[in-house]
C-alpha cells in the first residue's frame, strides 16, 4: 500500500525542516518549497494527496496559492500551518477550501491528527480557535473581507508584493507585465476602496489577510 505524499511550503528553512521532523515514517514527503509560487508548480509537477503549507510565504500567500490550485487540482489536500492564531484567519483559511487551520505551536500534538483528517474529507481547525471560528460562520461576520472580495487574483498578487516592499519595475519584471499596468493596478485598488495613499493601501492589505506582519 502506497504511503499518503505530503509537500511541505513554508519559507522558513528551519521550520520546514522542523515539520518534517514531525511526519512519521507513514507519510511520504515528496517536496519543500519556499513560497506560494513554488508550492503550484510543485503541486502540478508532484501531485501530493496533501500539502502542509504556511499562510504568509512570499510571491504568493497560502490563500492565493490554494485558490489556485483548486482550480486545477481540487482533490489535493491542503492544511494551514501559522503562527498565527486568529479566527479570522482560520474562516479565510475554509472559505478558501483548505482542508485543516493548525498553529505552529500546537504543531506536534496536532498536525499529524489535521493531516489525517484531510484524507478522510474531514475538517480540522486547532480546538483553541473552533468555538470563534464557529461563532463567525453563525453571525455572518465577515463584513471586514468584502474588500479583498472585490479584487481580481491578479490585483491580489500584485497587492502582497506591493506589502513586500516590491517596487513597480521589480513586480512588472516578475509577473511579465509593464510598470504601467502595476500603477494602474494599484490606483485602481486605491480608487475602490476609498485609500488615499501606499500606506493606507499597505494597511488594507494587512487587515485583509492578503500580506501579514
């Protein structure tokens, strides 16, 4: 019987390295990659039944890259591992598809259960956050996301790297597109959401979920 393939992507290299450390001899690890990119293309090119990935990785948040990824590959699994212990994180991480929210520290106790429980179809979200992340399905609060609903993929992707610290000609030369398009891009995003400035653009990101401090 074929062991269960795991991908890990996390752009720490030590903690990579750490849960790895974790995988028992039960699971096979086919791959660690260091950003959001790299995590589709490994996904295309491995095909992992799952894949354990962090939320805040450069080029292309966990979020971006699972909403990529569904597209093209729905069935493979895939669960958060964060140091961020935040219920709204964990309600962006399900409504994105992920299939398990697990936070680092908790990660020995834990990761291997959400790993199990993401190849029998199962849910797995850290028990300290169930109860709000609960409490935010039934009151329908996601009021604060509305804006980053209103954002093509494309001006997300474009967002995170602005977050980063890119500037217009390194992100153009990135994505194959021209600093004219990045500008506009990033007016356009101003323009919808009522900002006034990069800063104010940064903190939006920020808030949204789509870059983290």
């Amino acid at each position: 019987m074929s062991r269960p393939r795991v991908l890990l992507a996390d752009d720490h290299r030590m903690m990579a390295e750490g849960i790895k450390a974790l995988l028992p001899d039960e699971f096979e690890l086919v791959g660690i990659v260091e950003d959001g990119r790299a995590m589709v293309e490994a996904a295309e090119r491995l095909r992992p039944d799952v894949i354990v990935a962090d939320v805040a990785m450069p080029n292309l948040n966990g979020f971006e890259a699972l909403a990529r990824l569904r597209k093209s590959h729905p069935n493979i699994k895939v669960v958060f591992l964060t140091m961020h212990q935040n219920a709204a994180y964990a309600r962006r991480a399900l409504d994105a598809g992920a299939s398990g929210f697990v936070v680092k520290h908790s990660a020995p106790e834990e990761l291997v259960v959400a790993i199990h429980a993401a190849l029998k179809g199962k849910i797995f979200i850290t028990p300290s956050l169930t109860k709000q992340v609960v409490e935010q399905a039934e009151t329908g609060a996601r009021g604060e996301k509305e804006g980053a609903k209103s954002l093509t993929s494309r001006q997300r992707e474009i967002l995170q790297l602005l977050a980063e610290g890119r500037s217009a000609k390194e992100i153009a030369s990135d994505l194959a597109i021209s600093p004219r398009t990045v500008e506009f891009h990033k007016y356009q995003m101003m323009e919808m959401n009522g900002l006034r400035s990069s800063a104010e653009l940064i903190h939006f990101a920020i808030k949204q979920g789509i870059a983290t401090i």
